[in-house]
C-alpha cells in the first residue's frame, strides 16, 4: 500500500467519511474500489473494440486453402471458432 494525498471540500470528506461508516468500511478501500470499478470497466470495453474488430477480418486465401484439414463440430464455423480464440485470448 502506498498513501495518496487529496485535495477535496471539507464538506465531502465528512460525507465520505459517514458513508464509509454507515457501510462499515474505510474511505481508502471505498476509494480503491471505486478506482478498480472504474479501470476495470474501461479495460473491458477496450478488449470489447479490440475483439469486434477482429471479428470480422477477412480470412486470408492461404488460410482457406487449409480447410478440411481441421474437423469441426457440427454446425460451427470458422468464424465461431475464431471468435471464441480471441474472446479466450482477451478474457472476454
């Protein structure tokens, strides 16, 4: 653990401090976890832009040329099975 110094109205820091309370928690792990809220939040919307736009990249010909030599179950594509390596990859 490191400390942080913040600058914030007197009238929030009693807030806070009566929220944590009321919740039976500290203000630092309150605000640790609203930090963690908030970057875990942004992170997977990342890795959500980051998989859309490898879903629908185009299969190069050398790839396709490839085909038969995998068996799929049936009913799944390519495409599913592409999909589900880069949403395993990310953590999606």
């Amino acid at each position: 653990m490191a400390k942080l110094t913040l600058n914030i109205e007197p009238d929030q820091i009693e807030r806070v401090k009566r929220y944590a309370s009321r919740h039976h928690t500290s203000v630092s792990k309150l605000f640790s976890d609203i930090i963690n809220k908030i970057t875990e939040n942004e992170e997977k919307l990342e890795d959500n832009v980051l998989l859309e736009k490898y879903k629908n990249i185009e299969v190069p010909e050398w790839i396709k040329e490839l085909t038969g030599i995998v068996k799929l179950p049936e009913g799944t594509t390519y495409d599913d099975v592409r999909y589900s390596y880069l949403k395993d990859k990310y953590g999606l």
